[in-house]
C-alpha cells in the first residue's frame, strides 16, 4: 500500500468518525426533546420511539446532516410529518380529535368555536357522501359491525366494508386540510 493511498484511508476513516460523532451529537443533543414532542402529539411510547427513530435514521447519512441548517426545526418539522404520515395511513387515530372530544382543556370561547368548525365541517363531509355510503357509514358510528350493518341493508358484508372504506378514503381527503390544522394546533398546544 502507498503513502498517499494510506493517508486517503486514515483520511476516509477519519472523516467517517467525525460524521459518527456528528450523528451522535445531534441524536444525544435532540432525542429527549423530539420524542417527548412525538409522545405528546401520539400518547403512546412505542409509537413515539417509532417514529423518533424514522426521523433520525436518515440522518446518519452525513450528506442528510450537512443540509439541515437548524437542527432542531428541521427535526420537530420531520417529526410533525411522520405523525402525519402514520395517521393518513390511519396507523393511529389522531389524538388531537380525542382532545378536542374530551374537552380536557379550558373550554374558552375560541376553542368552542374551533370546536363548532370542526364538527361542522365533519358533518358537511358526511352529508356530501353519496347515500348509500353515508347510511352504512352512519351505522358503523352508532357502533354497528359490519355484519351487522350488512343484515339491516341487505347489502353483502364485502359491500358493507367496501363503502366503509370509501367512505373513510372520502372524508380523509375532503378534512385533510382541518386535520393538518389541528395537528399543528394541538402540537402548540401540547408542547
């Protein structure tokens, strides 16, 4: 081996533990806080280990780190995006509905406002579901299964799910943007 390829390695070796110990840093530096925003926009450890550890695998790549200019905006701001992520993907349902169900806070007159728009909102979207779709899916919020449901409307009980199913996929779509509100709201909120 030659001087220079030598000095190449010690060089490659080196710049590789100063990016280990960059990751480390930042991972020693920001973990508590990220996850403690996790847990609070998910009340559930497992979850908010889960998607702490999403946000920072990525940035073991040094080329990742090298981008991010504010460390701890960039992280909370991927954490924020993984919650997002996990409840389109409806892993979770969004804990900042049950806050705002459970009214577990001072229910000030624009909270009861925000509140009304909420449930307003819902209820537009609901009512704009095509009828069949809006009966079976008004049937499974009373607590009916879908076997249940299938029985009272004569439809199949694949049907039944199917609508379910359209009916979720619709409702996400017409509430993402209060949904995404909320969230941010809720992540003020509780942080």
């Amino acid at each position: 081996m030659s001087h220079t390829a030598a000095d190449n390695s010690t060089l490659q070796k080196k710049t590789n533990s100063s990016c280990q110990l960059s990751f480390e840093e930042l991972y020693d530096k920001y973990w508590s806080d990220i996850y403690l925003f996790a847990y609070n926009l998910l009340r559930d450890k497992e979850l908010a280990k889960d998607v702490v550890q999403e946000v920072f695998i990525p940035l073991i790549n040094a080329e990742k780190r090298e981008k991010i200019q504010q460390p701890r905006a960039f992280l909370m701001q991927a954490v924020k995006y993984q919650v997002y992520t996990l409840v389109r993907a409806e892993k979770v349902r969004l804990k900042a509905f049950e806050y705002l169900n459970h009214s577990e806070y001072d229910n000030s007159t624009e909270e009861l406002l925000r509140e009304k728009e909420l449930q307003q909102q819902l209820e537009l979207s609901v009512d704009s579901l095509p009828d069949k779709c809006r009966t079976i899916f008004q049937f499974k919020q009373d607590g009916l299964t879908a076997k249940a449901i299938a029985a009272l409307t004569g439809n199949s009980q694949r049907t039944v799910e199917h609508q379910l199913y359209i009916a979720t996929k619709k409702l996400r779509c017409s509430l993402q943007d209060i949904i995404s509100s909320v969230l941010v709201t809720a992540s003020f909120l509780l942080w």
